[in-house]
C-alpha cells in the first residue's frame, strides 16, 4: 500500500509571520532561476475557526508568484502556503524543465538510487512541485501541523530510508542547499524529516 510523505524542512509559525521574509523567499527562488515572477502557483489559506474548533480552506486568488509577492503585506503566511515549480505529471517533456523541477527531478533520482544501494523495495514519485508556508492542519503521524517547505513524495518506502541514513544523504542534493537558503532567510535551523 503506498502513502503520501513530505520532505520537510519545517519552518516555525511565527518565522511565517513577517511577509518580508517570504518576499525575500520569492526573490531569491527568481533570482537564482528556479521560479520565474510569471510562474503560474496554487495559493491556499487555512484560517483556524476558533467557534468550529477546526480549519477552513479557501484558494486564494493569487495566479502567479508575481501576484502573491505584491499581495503579501495582506496575507497571513502563518495559515497559507504556495507551490512553486510544476507538477511532474503537468509537463509534455523533461527536455526543458523550470529550474526548480530540475532539482526535483534529481531528488527522485537520488532516492532511487539510494533505495536500490541499500536493498530497499520502492515505488517512488516525487511529484513536482515544492510547497512553502502552512502545508496541512494535521497529518496521519500525530505530530500536528505541517508547516515549512515541503517536497511531496508518493511511497511507502519512507520510514526504511530515513532508517538507513537518507536524511543526512539528502543534504549532498541541489534542493537541500536551496532549503538551507530558505531556512536562513527565515532565521530557522535547518533540518530535514519525513512527515505523512
């Protein structure tokens, strides 16, 4: 049976808090060629309903990166989250891709080959895109909100590679230098799990 996991770098709520630090965010991604201003992105907020005791969801009309950097002094990044690159399944071709499905496109191979050198079973996807900000409310291993950056992988192969080392290994990878410049930007340490 195959679950969905996150790669996550978490990112505290209240690093979320200054929309100064996300631009910084989205400044450095353009800058460096891995997200342009006109990449289209999926914007959702999760607002806490303290009288429901719950979290609501609603896509927020951001359709670029470009938008939601002019909108962030209006967005509360501490309930939101952005995707930046594209889903795998989206693209015709892997000839050109963005720079930041580039890195995703060799995380997959560095897990694969890190499954295959350590006899492990794995069907593995790594879907595309990278997700910032308030990625779930809760999650299925009872260790409450997703929040940080995140890689969503399909598998079940998870809790085996991070038993062999995998999380260390990750960090010899082109998105894990990319995280650390995220994580700094937010003032956090950085550090790598895998949450589902």
């Amino acid at each position: 049976m195959s679950m969905s996991n996150y790669l996550l770098m978490p990112i505290s709520k209240e690093a979320f808090a200054n929309p100064e630090k996300t631009r910084q965010v989205l400044d450095l991604l353009i800058g460096e060629g891995l997200a342009s201003a006109d990449n289209p992105t999926d914007v959702w907020s999760y607002p806490y309903d303290a009288e429901d005791e719950d979290y609501g969801e609603a896509k927020l009309p951001y359709a670029t990166l470009r938008e939601l950097r002019d909108a962030l002094d209006r967005v509360d990044m501490q309930e939101v989250n952005f995707d930046v690159g594209f889903s795998r399944y989206g693209l015709e071709s892997k000839d050109d891709l963005p720079g930041m499905n580039q890195l995703t496109e060799e995380l997959q191979t560095h897990m694969a080959e890190f499954c295959a050198s350590h006899a492990i079973d794995y069907t593995l996807d790594v879907y595309g895109h990278v997700t910032i900000g308030f990625i779930a409310p809760d999650s299925e291993d009872e260790q409450g909100e997703l929040r940080g950056i995140g890689v969503m992988c399909d598998g079940s192969s998870a809790v085996f590679m991070e038993e062999a080392g995998y999380l260390e290994a990750a960090k010899e990878i082109g998105i894990y230098r990319v995280f650390e410049k995220i994580a700094a930007i937010y003032g956090e340490k950085p550090s790598l799990q895998f949450r589902n």
